[in-house]
C-alpha cells in the first residue's frame, strides 16, 4: 500500500515539473527573434501608428491660472433720505449715471412748508433781537445821565443775548428744512450703471426700507478676487514688491475667450489654512464692459517669461510612479523611454528642464500600447496641404481607430466599465477612457519608465 502511495507521489511531482518546464518553454526559451520582434509589432505584425510633436526651443509665459469672481469697485443701495410719497422716477433701468445725478423725486410740499415756517419764525425773532438792541442803545444812554437805574440796563442787556440765542436756533432750523428738502431729490451717491428700479411711482417711501430705490454699481473699473496656492506666492510677492507690472487677464467659462485684461493690485495679508490659498485682488478697467459684478472668470497671471527654454506638448507627457517620461522616437520609428523634469506649464506647452532636447520627436497621441524599443509609424499632427500623405497607409490607421473605437463603445455599452460612464455622451466617454488610460499608464510605470 506504501509503494502505491509512493508511486502516486513521484507521478503527480513530475507532471508538476513537465507542466513547469512547458511553461518555461513557451514563455521563455519559445521568445525567439521573431517573437521579441513580433512583440515590438502590433497584432498585425505592422508597426503601430503613431501621432508625434517635435519639441522645440522658445519663450514662455510662466503663468497662474485660478477661479476668479468679479466684484463691483463700488455698490450702492439708494434709499430714500426722507419719508414720503415717489412722485417721479428719473432713470432708466441699466443707465449710466454719474454720481449727483437725478435718480427720483420724493413730494417736496411738507418740506417746502416746513422750510417757510423756519424762515418765517427766523424773521419774527430777529426783528425782535434788532428792537432789543435799540432799546439797550437807549438805556445806556439814559444811565450816563443817571436818568434810570442799571438794574434797568442789565436786564436789557440780558434779553439782548437771549434773542440772539433765539435767532441762532431759527437759523439751524432753516438750514435743517432747507437740508430736508434736498433730500426730496434722491441723487446717485456713486457714478455707475443703475440695476432695475424697486420702487413705483406712487409709493409711499420711508428711510427704513430695506430694498431702496434702485441700486447703482461702478462698472468701470471693478476688480476680481481669485485665489492661488501659498507655494506660487513667493513668486507672485517678490514681482508686486519690485514694481514689476503683473497682467492679470479674464477668461470665460471655456477659458478660451478673453473678456479683458487688468493688471494685479494687491495681495491678502494671510492664508486661508482651510485651502492652503491666498486672495490676490486684480483691477480692470472694464472699458467694453465684458465683465459684470459676481461673475465668475477664468483668471491667468502672467508671472514671469522664461526664454529660450526647451517646450514640449503638454500630451506628451506620461505619468508613473517612478515620476514623468516621455516616449521618444528614433530615426528609424524605435521608441525609447525617456524620464523627464518639468517646468511651468502654459497652455499646451510644458518647460522640460532635463531629460529632452530641442529637435527631438516625441509621441503625443497613441501611446497607450507603446513599451521600450517597440516600432511605430508616425502621422505629425498639422502636417502641410501641400505635402503628398501617404492616403493608404492614412486611411489604414483612421480606420483601425474607427473600429478599436466602436468595439470599445461597445463594451462600455455593456457596462464593461461601470454604469457611470455608460450613461455619458459620447465625447464625454472618450474623455472618461482618456482618464481610465492615464490611470493605467500609472500602473504599468514600472515595466515603462525607465
């Protein structure tokens, strides 16, 4: 029974061993130079297609992008100075005013009356001061001949000083009901454009209303508050500090169309340490009026520009965990791996400041199946009209892509890579698999990058 089971155990440990060696076999000693040769191939034994960039030499604008909000240089609620009824509105909605203007007019008869009983009272009490003061005159006179009694005197003299009290007071009512109905025409404090009135005619208007008469906001200029990493702030500082004239531009949703373009003014005195940011300020002068007040902008500052800097695109840069690389291509279509050190990045562009020089080509497109010494054939994005294209070997690649394209559609459509991105647009989905791309880059960095 002993030499069965022993017999089974050396029969299972060599077919163990024969299954390893056939392994070996096919995985290793079957490499040969076809196979290698093969592997640095497409699928179809041809080379694989390619699209590639040549890095240059050139100048670049270091700049910094954030989210920006546009904010008014001044806005002002214009309320109602003195309680009565609107009689007359005297703007139209979204004009532009200049600070003094009429904006509206409130019913000037109580102020007017109460203006003509001030001066009224005025005039009684200073007509009485003048007869005081005759009377004084008289007395004095009177008492240097002894004829009354200084009591007399003082007493006159007394009522001199308090008729003089008296018209002072009528004075300061006067200009109070003079400065009362001044305010029955409501004047914009600010110059700027006015928003929608919130009052009709005929209202009844009183100083506590909360919503005013209208709102007048300064437009020309405004100013953007944005936000930028506290790592870039030195940069930023030591420009401001030198007095160097930093060009803070405005960009729409799509950061493509310029809006307008201003120049920094100011920076926060701290960190936000929620976000690890800091507010600068910029100002624009707004003469198109592009920019409206709480809009939200795209906003690039220009720091500084570098020259004669090596530029590479920014689709040929490759990500892993051993850093960036790119993959260069040789004179005869051999990619190799290349580790690179970035700069700042504008736009499609990135500064390579080691790993890459000028005139060297390198893949921005189709890079996803490439490896080290693997073959390609490469198409160079905007390519002149003039030059003959290869139309068989053109219209051979757009296809395979048309097809690699519809099978993975296809699979998403299955559900292949999650119900997220089956329900995306079409456009959206290639984003998404660009992204899902990426990320496999990353993984597979340490069998790509050098």
């Amino acid at each position: 029974m002993r030499n069965v089971w022993k017999k089974r155990t050396i029969f299972i440990a060599l077919a163990i061993i024969a299954v390893i060696l056939l392994y070996w076999w096919f995985s290793g000693r079957g490499d040969t130079a076809d196979n290698k040769n093969n592997r640095r191939l497409g699928a179809d034994g041809r080379p694989l297609p390619v699209q590639a960039a040549v890095v240059k030499r050139g100048d670049i604008d270091v700049t910094v992008e954030a989210l920006g909000t546009v904010t008014a240089l001044n806005t002002s609620v214009v309320k109602a100075r003195v309680a009565g009824q609107l009689t007359r509105i005297a703007f139209k909605e979204g004009q532009l005013v200049k600070a003094g203007d009429l904006l509206a007019e409130i019913d000037p008869r109580p102020f007017q009356a109460q203006l003509d009983q001030s001066a009224g009272q005025l005039a009684r009490d200073e007509a009485l001061l003048a007869n005081a003061k005759v009377d004084l005159e008289r007395y004095r006179g009177l008492l240097k001949k002894d004829s009354i009694a200084g009591q007399q005197v003082d007493n006159q003299e007394w009522l001199v000083r308090q008729y003089e009290g008296t018209v002072k007071n009528d004075r300061g009512l006067v200009d109070s009901a003079k400065l009362q109905l001044s305010f029955a025409r409501v004047t914009a404090p600010v110059s700027g454009r006015v928003g929608l009135r919130q009052v009709d005619v005929g209202n009844y208007v009183q100083t506590s209303d909360t919503t005013g008469i209208a709102v007048v906001t300064q437009t020309q200029p405004l100013n953007v508050v944005f936000a930028i990493p506290a790592d870039q702030l030195t940069a930023v500082v030591s420009h401001l500090h030198a007095g160097d004239k930093m060009v803070v531009s405005a960009y729409a949703r799509g950061g493509k169309t310029l809006l307008s373009s201003g120049r920094l003014m100011s920076v926060d005195n701290q960190i936000d340490v929620t976000t690890g940011t800091v507010k600068l300020k910029a100002e624009f002068e707004n003469r198109d009026e592009q920019l409206f007040p709480n809009q939200f902008v795209n906003v690039r500052l220009s720091v500084e520009t570098r020259h004669d800097v090596v530029l590479a695109p920014v689709a040929s840069i490759q990500r892993g965990a051993q850093g960036t690389f790119v993959y260069s291509v040789g004179k005869e279509g051999e990619i190799s791996v290349r580790a690179v050190t970035l700069g700042p990045v504008s736009g499609d562009v990135v500064v390579v400041e080691r790993g890459l020089d000028a005139d060297t080509q390198v893949v921005i497109d189709g890079a996803d199946k490439l490896r080290e010494g693997a073959r390609v054939t490469v198409a160079t994005p905007g390519a002149g009209k003039n030059e003959k294209p290869d139309t068989a070997n053109q219209q051979s690649t757009a296809d395979d892509r048309q097809k690699r394209w519809a099978d993975l559609n296809a699979r998403i459509d299955r559900g292949e890579f999650g119900e997220e991105i089956k329900k995306l647009p079409e456009e959206e989905r290639k984003k998404r698999m660009r992204e899902l791309r990426a990320q496999r880059n990353g993984n597979d960095s340490k069998t790509n990058a050098p």
